[in-house]
C-alpha cells in the first residue's frame, strides 16, 4: 500500500529541493500539510503533493505563453 504522508525530509529529495525550503513551502501555506506527533512534525499527503505539482506545471505554461505573447509583440 502506498503511504499517504510524507515527512519533510522525503518532500526535499522529492522536489530536489532544500530541506529549508520544503519548510518554507509548508510554512507559507503554499503547500498545504498537517503537523502531527508530540514534536509537530510536518507531513504532506501525497495526493496533495502530486496537486501542487500539477498546479505549478499548469503556472509555468501560463507564465511560458504570457512570456512567448510579450515576445511576439
């Protein structure tokens, strides 16, 4: 069965990103997550994780197109 959470740790090498910034990502609220465990670990779900991916790809092609519009004027 796959897991459903993910702690922070996994989320960095996941995104290839830094641990500070996985934090900071959660933190903003920008990727939404839970704090469970008497040391208030932070865990994302995975569902949620593969959201904010298709969310940022969907912000690229958006931000790709607009760059590709001004370019053309």
């Amino acid at each position: 069965m796959p897991k459903r959470f993910i702690a922070l740790a996994e989320l960095a090498e996941i995104l290839d990103i830094s641990a500070a910034q996985a934090y900071a990502l959660v933190r903003s609220g920008e990727l939404p997550a839970i704090k469970i465990g008497g040391r208030g670990q932070w865990r994302v779900e995975t569902s949620v994780l593969e959201e904010y991916i298709e969310r940022m790809y969907a912000e690229t092609a958006s931000f790709v197109r607009a760059q590709a519009d001004r370019d053309t004027l």
